[in-house]
C-alpha cells in the first residue's frame, strides 16, 4: 500500500484530528503540505439523511471483509480552559477512542468520546460554539460526547513529491446530551477534498474548508468556513514535531472567531505504536486561553 496521509484541522475548538497528525510521522517521512476544501450539505430530506448515515455505518461494519490493509486504535486525552469572552472559565476533558481501518484507497474512521465540561454554560459541546446558559454559577456535565464518522477516498497512492488527492465525507451524529449541552443534539455534515505535497525534511501544510452545523432549538448556528496553516519537521524517521495556526469564522451572528496556535510532538514509538503530544494558545475570546493533550496510537 502506497503511504498516504492527513492532517485535518477539526472546527469547534479547532482541535486537530489527532490520529492524523500521527500519520505525519507515520506515513510521510519528509514533511506535507495538504489543502482542504470543505462543502456543506444542506436541505437534506430526513429519509436521505437516514440512507446517508446508513451507509456510512455499513460501509465501516463491512470493510473487514473487503480487504483492511490496517486497522489502527487510538486512546486520547485532551484538556482546555478559558473564559470563551465571558466569566468564569470554562474547563473541558474530551477523551476520544477513535478506530481506523485502511485500505488501498479508503480509509474508514469513527470516533466516540467521553466530554466533561465544567462552567456556565456559555459554550455547547467539544466544539466550543456559543451555548444558552446563562452565566448564573458553575455546573459540571459529563457524559458521552457526539460520535463523528468519516469516510475518505484518495484518488492515487501517495507517493513523496507527488500530489495526492483525498475526498472525505463526515457526519457528527447527535449522541451527546444537549439537555447538559454536551452538543447540540443536531447532525452536522460536511464533504471535503483533501491535497498535499511532500519533499524534504522540512514540510508546509494547511486546510481549507467549510462545515454546516444543525440548528437546536433556540439557537441558530450558521455555516463557517476555517482554515490552518502550518509547518512540520522530520528530525529522523521516528520523530517530528511541528506549529499550526487555526482559524475559524463565528458560529453566530455577533459570536467570537476561533483562533489558536498549536506545538505538537509526534513520536513512533515502534512498529506498532505511536504518541502525539501537543500545547494549545488560544488567540482569541472564542478559543480556550490554553490546553495540552495527548493521544496513543496501536496498529491491531
């Protein structure tokens, strides 16, 4: 199977995916640059959405059967604080179990999270979008968070200093508890096409895309477009650390734009297993002050 690789830069509080941040270290030994461009889909009768996640699901479930090249587990662990423009803070733990399966040309992903967050309810979910609380006092609500599944296609084998080309479809299924406003208890969609380059140690990155968000009661989100830049760096064949900046438009009219910058350290720890670790700044009132978080990567 011919190396291929992502780095997608997630909105909300634009955490980067982080079991393709490791594939940098993993599958491109000299450095990427990918681009990311993301369209929405939008007035979706109900029954289409139905047969949309249906399929997703089934295409997951079956892949084992039509020739998995590789079947990777990850277990995270991310924390963030701030006051997302308003007193007090807002602290949040997302731990995510994420499963991968490749093969030649797909690559099917689901994640499940468990998602604490403690404040007043000025924020919904890991996303960080504006909530409905009212900033009377500090509660704390955990449970599971929303699943995301994701399904990508890539049109040739990457090769180093070859442009490879990837089509992914995502769904954010409702699963949190909007009542405790772990999400927002709507789907969210999105289509993107990913590009990247290779050459050198040393690599340029970044994405560009566009998500559509469900509306909960009371609420009313409106499409964004984000984007991140970023640069990588290979030391050897087991070690690359790297710095993104992360953008994304406000989620409501009047809301604050996200912005954070983010350090991270990729390590293959042997053929096997692989550990991210990254620092977050916030550069603005919609992203958290700062977090720090790190994920671990087995090959089953």
């Amino acid at each position: 199977m011919g190396d291929r690789k992502h780095l997608i830069g997630q909105t909300g509080q634009i955490r980067v995916d982080i079991e393709l941040l490791k594939r940098l270290n993993e599958r491109v030994p000299t450095g990427t640059f990918f681009l990311i461009s993301d369209l929405a889909i939008q007035n979706m009768h109900t029954k289409l959405l139905q047969s949309f996640l249906f399929v997703l699901i089934a295409l997951i479930v079956s892949t084992p059967c039509i020739a998995v090249e590789k079947t990777t587990l990850s277990l995270g662990i991310d924390y963030s604080t701030g006051d997302y423009g308003s007193e007090p803070d807002t602290r949040i733990w997302y731990l995510p179990v994420s499963i991968k399966l490749e093969q030649k040309a797909f690559v099917y992903k689901i994640t499940i999270p468990y998602l604490q967050i403690t404040g007043p309810g000025n924020i919904v979910g890991a996303d960080a979008n504006p909530g409905s609380g009212n900033g009377n006092g500090v509660t704390t609500e955990s449970g599971m968070g929303d699943v995301t599944v994701a399904v990508s296609y890539g049109l040739l084998p990457y090769h180093p200093e070859e442009l490879f080309i990837e089509f992914t479809g995502k769904v954010k299924f409702p699963t949190a508890d909007e009542n405790k406003l772990l999400g927002t208890g709507e789907y969210d969609y999105s289509l993107q096409t990913d590009l990247f380059y290779a050459s050198g140690r040393a690599g340029i990155f970044g994405t560009l895309g566009y998500k559509f968000y469900g509306d909960p009661p009371g609420i009313d989100y409106q499409n964004v477009y984000y984007y991140s830049l970023g640069l990588n760096y290979h030391h050897n064949h087991l070690f690359s650390s790297g710095l993104i900046y992360n953008f994304k438009e406000a989620a409501t009219t009047g809301g604050t734009k996200q912005q954070e910058l983010m350090f991270y350290s990729n390590t293959k720890l042997d053929s096997k297993k692989k550990l991210l670790l990254y620092l977050v700044k916030g550069l603005s009132n919609g992203s958290p002050d700062w977090g720090i978080g790190l994920s671990f990567g087995y090959i089953l």
